[in-house]
C-alpha cells in the first residue's frame, strides 16, 4: 500500500471513529465505574434490567448523537455533583492560587 493510500485509510478510519456512539449497559449505578466511562467518550450508560423496547429507543437516540443516561445514574450523579460543589463551597476549604509565604 503506497504512503497516499495509507493515509486515505488512516483518515476514513479516524472518521468513523469519531461518529461512533459509545454506550455502556451495566447491572448497577456506581459513580466509580460512570464516570470513567463517560471520561472515555461513553455518550450513555444504561441498565440491563431496561425493558427492551426502552433499550432500542435509547440506542437509536445514542446514535444519532444525543446522550443518555439512565435515571438512577443521573440521580446519582446529580447527588455527586452537588455534593462536591457543597465541599468546595464550606468554609475553611476554598483553595486559592496565591503562594504562602
């Protein structure tokens, strides 16, 4: 294969990459095992316990480009989120940039 060929393929290759759609169907919610998937480029995690009718739907709208996540994920990561703003924002542990003297 010529270097020209090589690197059409290598550009159609990375092309689909990228329209690619990641979705993850897991058994439970668990903020250590979502977030590294979502970090990773995941466009949705579900539930293996969704009915197949909603899992269907939720592909086809992973597909074509939209995310996705499950309910109890998103309720859990709603509580993650809040809480860490609520830790950020307590008295005594705002982290400023200044050097200490």
């Amino acid at each position: 294969m010529n270097a020209e060929l090589r690197a059409n393929a290598e550009r159609l290759e990375q092309e689909q990459r990228d329209r690619a759609r990641q979705a993850v169907i897991g058994e439970r919610t668990r903020i250590a095992r979502e977030l590294p998937a979502l970090r990773a480029g995941a466009s949705g995690f579900l539930l293996k316990d969704t009915p197949a009718a909603q899992l269907t739907g939720a592909l086809r709208m992973i597909a074509a480009g939209d995310a996705l996540l499950a309910p109890g994920i998103t309720r859990r990561l709603i509580e993650e989120f809040t809480n860490r703003a609520r830790l950020a924002a307590a008295p005594g542990t705002r982290r400023t940039h200044r050097p200490r003297a």
